[in-house]
C-alpha cells in the first residue's frame, strides 16, 4: 500500500468520512436529537426510521398518518415532531411507538418546522405563507401570522426571544417570538429564500437562496457580511456548527460545502518563518507591490499578484519602523536611529536616493500625498518635506529643509494625509488627534485638536473618503471623528486588546490588534468580520482595493498584515473561504440536519439515500493560511535524509521525516531543484536564475534546527530555462534554453555548449547517470537525440533516433514526459494519459536487447548493412537515422500525465487527474494508487538501500504529500 506519512489531521478540501444507508422510500427529512445519539429520516411514503447513531443501524420504523414528512424534530431524545405534505403535524412517543397528537396545523403543505432552545414552543411553516407557534407544554396553537407569499423555512434565534422566516418574495422576516410582531424585514426582493439559520451567538444570520447564492448577514443592523456562489443549482440548506465557527450548505448539486462561519479568506503569506519581526508594511500606489520592513532583516519587496519576493535590501543594519512609497519606484524608509532613506527599485534591486538624518528619535511614522512626505517621531515632532525632490537622487546637503510641526506634549506615533491632501492628522502617545492644514506647507495650521480623545496612546490614524477621521488607541478603542464640527461620531468597540492600526478604505475601516485580530468595520460602526490574523501582535497593515470578482461583493478589498511572528499576510477579509467538499450523493441533496453536541452531519437526497458525515474541525493551525501557491518542484536529497520543494511563489521549504523544517523565499517562482552534493541545491528561480543553496544544520540546538542560505548565484543571464538535469557526472548541471540549446554548466565556470538544433519545437530534457543526456522534441512522430559524458567530462557526438508513437486515433499527440527505461527501450507518456514503451528493431524484427544508447554514431558504410538492396545508390551514401518503434502502448491515466519515473522493477507515475500510481515492470500491472487533493504538479521518489521506496509529491493546491510504499 501506499502510505500517507504527512497527512494532516484536517486539510483544505479534504473529504470528511461517511456513513451511507439506503431506505425503501425516498427520504424527504431528517433530525438530530438533542443528545445528538439518535436521528430520525422521514420519507415520501410517511414512514419514519429511527437511527442509533452509535451503531448506525436502525432502531425501528413508524407509519406515520402523514401522506409524506416534510420535515420533523425533536422534542426530547424520546418524542419527535413530524409535519406533513398535507398541513397534518403529528407528535410521537418514541419509547412506546405510539401518537401523542395529531392535528391539521396548516390548510397547505408544511415546508418546515423548528424548536425553541427551551423547547417550549414549536414554529412551522407553510406554501400558504402562514407562520404558527405551537405551546408543545399544552399542545395547542399559541399564536400565528400571515405572510403575503409563501414561506418556505423557519429559525429561532438560539436565545429564543426572535424568529426568522424566509419567504418566495426573497426577503427574511424577523417576529419577537411572544405576539409575532414583526421588528425587522432584511434584504431586498429577490430570488426565493430556502434556508435561513442563526449562528450560536445569535448575532448572524445565514440566507441559502434559489439562485445557488449564500449571505451572512449581520440582522439587527441590516448589514451584509459576505454573499457567495455556493452551489450549481439551488441551495437546500445553509447550517452552521461549532459555534458558528464552520457553515455548511448542502445543494441541488448533491454536494455539501464546508465554509468558514464568517469572513475572512486567507490569500498567502509573504516571507517566511526565519525572518525577525515585520515592523512596517505599505502597498505601492499601483497595488502590485508590497514593502515590508523588519526588526533585522532590511526591506523586502513582495509582488502581490504571485506572492514572490522581487527586491531586497539587507544592508541596513537598523530596525525598518515606518514606510511610504512616494510612487511605483521610490519608497522611503524610516528608522530607529531617526534617519529617513529613499530608494529607487530598479530591476529587483534598492537604489539608495538619499539619506537623512532630522529626528533625534525613532521614526514611528510615515505618509505621503501628491506634494508632501510627512515623518512622525518618537523626539515629538512631525517634519514635513516637499514630496518632488524626495524621488530624485540627492545629497544630504542639498536636501530640502523640512517644515516642523509642534504640537503633541509627547512621541508621535502616526500620521495621515486626507485623500484630497490639504490636511495631515496626527496621534501621539499624549492620547491627543490633531488635524492640520497643510494646503501652505511652510506654514501649517493646526485646526483642530481632540485632546485626550482616548484613554490611552493612540497608535493609528487615517481619513475616510468623506474627510472623517479615524484614530485607534491601545485602549482597544477605534473612533471616528469630524474634524470640521470638533465631534466625535461613532466608538468602535470588540478588540480585547490594543489596536496598532488602523486604515480605511472607501466605505470599510480595518483595525488590527496586539492580540493577532484583524477587523474590518463599516462606517456605522458595524463589525463586518474579525479574523484571527496572526498567533502574536500585528504591527501594521495596508489595505486597497481590486478589481471585484464576478459574483462575489467584498472580493475587492485586499488588506496586508505584518506581524511580529516575522509574517506578512494577505487577506481578503470580506469574503468567506471554502474549507472541503463533501462528496457522496449522487443526486439532488433534499434535507439536511446537524448535532452542535456531536459535530455530525445528517444529509438526504433524491438518490434515496442518507449519509451520516463526520464533518472534520479545524485544526489549530487552521487560522494560519497555507500558501495556496501550487508546488512546482521536489527533490531529495542524495542520502535521502532531507527532501525539499518549492512553488509558484518562490518558496523554498526543506523537509525532514516529513515535517517542514525550514523556509526562506527565492526570487520568484522555482521552476527546477537539483541537488549537486549532500549539502548544495541548485535552484532555477524565476525561470532564468541558477542559483546555490547551502543547507546547514545548527549541530549546537536542540532540537536540530535546519536552515538554508543562498550561497551564489550561478547563472542569470541565460534567458528562459525549459529543463535543467544533474549531468551523468554527478555535480555539473545540463540546461536546456527556450532557442533549443544544451548547455553544460560546472560550477564557478560559464556554460559550455554542447548541443544545438533549429526546430520551432520546444525540447523536454531528460538525465541518466548510465546512458547520457536525453533530448526529446515531442512532436509527432518525434526525435530523440543522446548525448554520452565521456570520463574526461567532455560530450561525444550525438546520437539521434526517430520515434514512432503508435496512434490508431490519429488524434495530436503531446508528450509531456519521456524516460529512457532501460538500455534498449524508452517511455513516453501524453497529455491524455497514454504511456508507450518504444524499441528498437532488428532488420530480422526482433526487439533489440543490447544497449542502442552506447551504439557508435553511424556512418554511411556502418548503415549499408540495414538498407534494403533495393534502394537506390543515392539513398546508401547517407545515413539513416534509427526509429524506435512502439512495442507496448496503455491508457495509465485520465488526464495529463506530469511525472515518469523508472525504478528497479517498477514505474511511477502521477498526472493531473490527481493520481499517483505504482506500476509492476514490465507487466505493467497497478500496485499502488494515491489520490491527491489536487492535480499533481511534480513527484520524486527515493529508493533507500533496502529498497524501501518513499515519494515526494507536490500538488496545483500548494500541498506536499510524502508517500511511503510497503
């Protein structure tokens, strides 16, 4: 079996295990009992089925009076509430199997029915738009009302005090469950509400609609939290679990969806786990760039589109405490030694501008607008410095007075310029906001000052859109202030702790916390998410907005965190993120309950049957986002004692006994990894850079601690790279370039050429330490070129073959992966997952056994031999080139296939239908099978000296699977 060593004990996507039952009529409801041990399925034909969920079998039947259940609950784990199509409900005595009640509750079909947490009374539902309350103590109607469209689902709130309804006119109707008053209608028309449910505080209520869409919103205030596509088709149920923390959906598309129960979707991180605290983070004004800056580790540049690092700046040897970019190109950076420095980012590389030295203290903050740089510092005063001459290079002499603002009694923690740039505000530890004028910059004008406007320092301030004024305290406070009337406006409070910052964007404020919280508010001081961001304090953050998704409101803002874990995230907090699918039914999904007390999931479908699904929690580490980047390289090392990848982001991670045990960014995406020695990787980056890589282990720690460190860069002046393979030497490099070239590179010298040719084709490079280097143009029918390393390290003149692909479908054929198996054969495998083993035959047509690759370059006389007699003289005086032919050809995959490896006796592969396979040589018999979460992107086996075979596999999803056969 193939073993999975790394598996997770949750993992993004992956299938929760499931029970599955058949009954004899099509199930149409299902119910949870308070202890949550049992379960009830209520079918088209009136029957009921009582489940032991311990066991999963079936305690007993009823034969209800209902002509079909639409839906039922429980009263107790002994008595159960069914409603009928025909507006019959019924209530049954478990233990004794016998009718308690029986009454004609609506003159329509009852489409739902609901308990209140104490149990007290009963709601339900019909097509005739009447809503009911049942007194379930004395069995009899309490109260109604009469919505003017039919309703098809009901909720209580989980105090018990308000209801929900939702309707066919696509609105949700709040009741104070004593009267049914009506106290809050939500939503505008739309398409038909199907499920409403409230999350366990009771503060968020979750719409499933017709038209496949979820929303969450926050009901008392009206708000919209987030609303998504969840399914194809019509949504059945919408269901929240573990304190509202998970949301399921279950849909016409048979599936259920696993979501987080509130915004906040994790995009990837920037930089990694070995890197000192970030201490600042601003975004470029294009968006595509993020600048973080560290305690000990300089500035980085990150691209936002692909996570990958561009520039960096080591050479300061001061904390980066503040940032702002003046354009695209220029950033200027503060310090704790007071100075200020502008860069210009020029081909991935810091250009220093300039560098000044002003303040006497750290600098805490930093801000631009069209004219002005303004610094804010620890020394109390605030400088501003005209922007314009700040982008070009200066000398510290030549450098522009700055103009000096006066007025906090204490260090200046931050400052912001208003959107339109005619005033900067300011916040100090004196726990005052001030608001200048700055349209004369010599000579500012203090307007107005909230003194002592918090309880403590303020850390943040920015300007809303509507030149309002948002400041945010170590209090825990956010406030929002109008500087024209000197009023405060709104106090946002929920941080548990201090805030550190805070910035707004069009009609959202976000706020971050010392506790790790990210927040994202409205105007009105509504608390749209709260997102565990970080496991430490954030220091800053940024946020801005993209272009909106289609169908998805809230996938616009974008917001970068920094955090003292050395991490820089990237969110998009409005939106809701899927955690896995859940996949079973094989048609329409009609029902749908879950156990707060078991975590389970009971489903129904119009296939006729149930399942009982374990729904997976959230591991610890769930709230830190993996990097959805996709894995586009692994390699083991020699000795097989460490593995490493990297991905679409260029990040570089070195594994142990399959744990991830260190990390560090590579300039751009890896595209190749080769080890050269026990200790060095060559990694090829960005497509173009060759690079060295040493890892080192720290022998004094305990434990042992890992790390790697660029130690040169080999090559980058290549252009694109389409292959790179160890040379059958051991420790020199083969490269194969975009203009069908091979080089050969040893370390510390320049490429050698050892191979050209001028087809339109791209070439697919393979090594082998026993038969040469191998150079496939892929298209049909193909040639092969072999190149042998001589003792010396020199080539031998190539050796060139035909290849023959057999193809009765006449269909193109891409191959994407080719390996020489053995001395007298070789593989090729195609983007529709057919694998051929080709040969060589004999003028006799017997399959060659000896080894083709070591055979001498044939000359005219050498080939005359294999030439028919009948051929004319002018064809013998050239050579002909050899043809393998197709001796075995199989269907091994259903889709493309990404990886090819020979081992002694056996042969991997994996393809983008998620598979890895094991196949018997050369029978070509399955031994092994493992399915990927998702397409398999790269795969490297290692073969022990027992033979004992493990794999590392990466996936298009970001995850790295090590895989052991036995």
């Amino acid at each position: 079996m193939l073993k999975w060593l790394n598996k997770p004990h949750t993992m993004e996507g992956q299938q929760s295990s499931s029970l599955s039952l058949a009954v004899s009529s099509s199930p149409t409801a299902v119910a949870f009992s308070p202890s949550g041990h049992r379960a009830a399925v209520g079918t088209a034909s009136g029957t009921v089925y009582l489940l032991d969920l311990r066991t999963w079998q079936e305690e007993k039947s009823l034969v209800s009076g209902c002509d079909g259940v639409s839906s039922c609950s429980f009263l107790s784990d002994n008595s159960l509430f069914l409603t009928a199509f025909d507006g019959l409900l019924e209530l049954w005595d478990l233990q004794h199997g016998c009718r308690v009640l029986q009454t004609k509750a609506h003159q329509y079909q009852i489409t739902s029915c609901c308990l209140s947490p104490d149990r007290r009374l009963l709601a339900t539902v019909c097509l005739g738009g009447c809503l009911k309350l049942w007194d379930t103590v004395h069995g009899q109607l309490a109260s109604q009302h009469t919505a003017p469209k039919p309703v098809n689902c009901v909720a209580f709130h989980p105090e018990g005090q308000v209801l929900a309804i939702g309707s066919w006119a696509g609105s949700c109707s709040f009741f104070q469950a004593d009267g049914l008053r009506v106290i809050k209608e939500l939503g505008a028309p739309g398409a038909s509400v199907r499920t409403v449910a409230f999350n366990v505080p009771g503060r968020v209520v979750t719409v499933g609609r017709l038209d496949r869409m979820v929303e969450l919103w926050a009901w008392q205030e009206g708000a919209l939290l987030a609303a998504f596509p969840a399914h194809h088709g019509f949504v059945v149920a919408a269901l929240f679990l573990r304190a509202g923390s998970q949301l399921l959906t279950a849909g016409e598309d048979g599936k259920v969806q696993v979501w987080s129960g509130s915004p906040g979707r994790p995009r990837g991180s920037l930089g990694s786990l070995s890197l000192s605290p970030a201490l600042a983070v601003a975004l470029s004004p294009d968006g595509r760039q993020v600048a973080v800056g560290y305690r000990a580790d300089g500035i980085r540049i990150y691209k936002v589109s692909s996570g990958s690092q561009g520039a960096q700046c080591q050479a300061l040897d001061v904390a980066v405490t503040a940032l702002a970019w003046l354009s695209p190109e220029v950033l200027v950076s503060g310090a704790e030694d007071g100075s200020l420095h502008g860069w210009a980012l020029q081909e991935s590389a810091f250009q220093s501008l300039w560098l000044m030295s002003r303040h006497q203290k750290p600098v805490l903050g930093l801000a631009s607008s069209q004219e002005l740089l303004a610094s804010a510092s620890e020394d109390s005063a605030v400088r501003l410095w005209p922007r314009q001459l700040l982008t070009l290079p200066q000398k510290a002499e030549h450098l522009p007075r700055a103009t000096e603002l006066w007025g906090h009694t204490g260090p200046v923690n931050c400052c912001s310029f208003s959107t339109d740039g005619c005033r900067l505000a300011t916040g100090g530890r004196d726990r005052s906001l001030l608001c200048w004028d700055v349209r004369t910059p010599t000579a500012p004008v203090l307007i107005h000052s909230f003194s002592a406007c918090h309880r403590d320092w303020v850390t943040g301030c920015a300007w809303t859109k509507d030149n309002w004024l948002i400041s945010c305290s170590s209090d825990g406070s956010v406030g929002l202030w109008d500087p024209e009337l000197g009023q405060q406006l709104g106090q946002f409070l929920g941080h548990q702790s201090a805030v550190s910052a805070v910035v707004a964007v069009e009609e959202h404020v976000v706020s971050v916390g010392r506790d790790g919280t990210l927040k994202v508010w409205d105007h009105q001081g509504v608390e749209l998410t709260s997102i565990p961001a970080h496991s430490g304090p954030i220091s800053h953050c940024a946020a801005a907005l993209e272009p909106r998704a289609a169908c998805q409101p809230g996938s616009e803002l974008l917001v970068v965190t920094a955090g003292l874990d050395g991490l820089t995230r990237l969110w998009h907090p409005l939106l809701v993120f899927q955690t896995h699918t859940l996949l079973g039914h094989s048609g329409p999904i009609n029902a749908a309950a879950v156990s707060e007390a078991s975590g389970l999931l009971l489903t129904s479908s119009e296939d006729g049957s149930i399942r009982l699904w374990q729904v997976l929690e959230e591991a610890d580490e769930a709230n830190i986002p993996r990097n959805p980047a996709a894995i586009t390289a692994v390699a083991w090392a020699p000795d097989g004692s460490v593995a490493v990848s990297g991905n679409q982001a260029g990040e570089l991670t070195l594994w142990q006994e399959a744990k991830a045990v260190a990390t560090v960014q590579a300039p751009g995406r890896i595209s190749a990894l080769v080890w050269s020695s026990a200790n060095t990787l060559v990694v090829v980056s960005a497509d173009e850079k060759v690079s060295e890589w040493q890892v080192e282990l720290q022998r004094d720690s305990t434990p042992r601690t890992f790390s790697l460190r660029l130690n040169r860069v080999l090559q980058e002046n290549l252009g694109f790279l389409t292959g790179v393979g160890l040379a059958p030497d051991g420790h020199s490099l083969i490269l194969a370039t975009a203009d069908m070239k091979l080089l050969h590179l040893k370390p510390g010298e320049a490429p050698s050429e050892i191979w050209h040719d001028y087809s339109e084709h791209p070439m697919m490079l393979s090594t082998h330490q026993d038969y040469g280097v191998f150079a496939l143009q892929p298209t049909a029918p193909g040639s092969l070129s072999v190149l042998r390393q001589k003792e010396s390290g020199e080539f031998e003149e190539r050796l060139d073959f035909d290849l023959n692909l057999k193809n009765p479908n006449g269909t193109l054929i891409s191959v994407t992966q080719a390996k020489p198996e053995s001395e007298s054969s070789y593989l090729c495998a195609s983007s529709d997952g057919m694998l051929w083993n080709l040969a060589k035959r004999t003028f006799e047509g017997e399959w060659t056994t000896g080894n083709i690759w070591q055979e001498t370059v044939q000359t005219p006389e050498s080939q005359t031999t294999e030439i028919d007699s009948s051929e004319s003289s002018d064809m013998e005086s050239w050579p002909t080139t050899p043809s393998l032919k197709t001796r075995q050809r199989k269907k091994i995959h259903s889709g493309s296939v990404t990886a090819l490896h020979v081992l002694p006796e056996l042969l991997v592969t994996a393809s983008k239908d998620r598979d890895v396979k094991l196949w018997e040589r050369p029978s070509m018999q399955l031994l092994g099978l493992f399915r990927c979460e998702g397409a398999v992107s790269c795969l490297e086996p290692w073969l022990g000296p027992d033979s004992a075979l493990q794999l590392a596999v990466g996936d298009t999803q970001g995850n790295v699977y090590f895989l052991s056969w036995e």
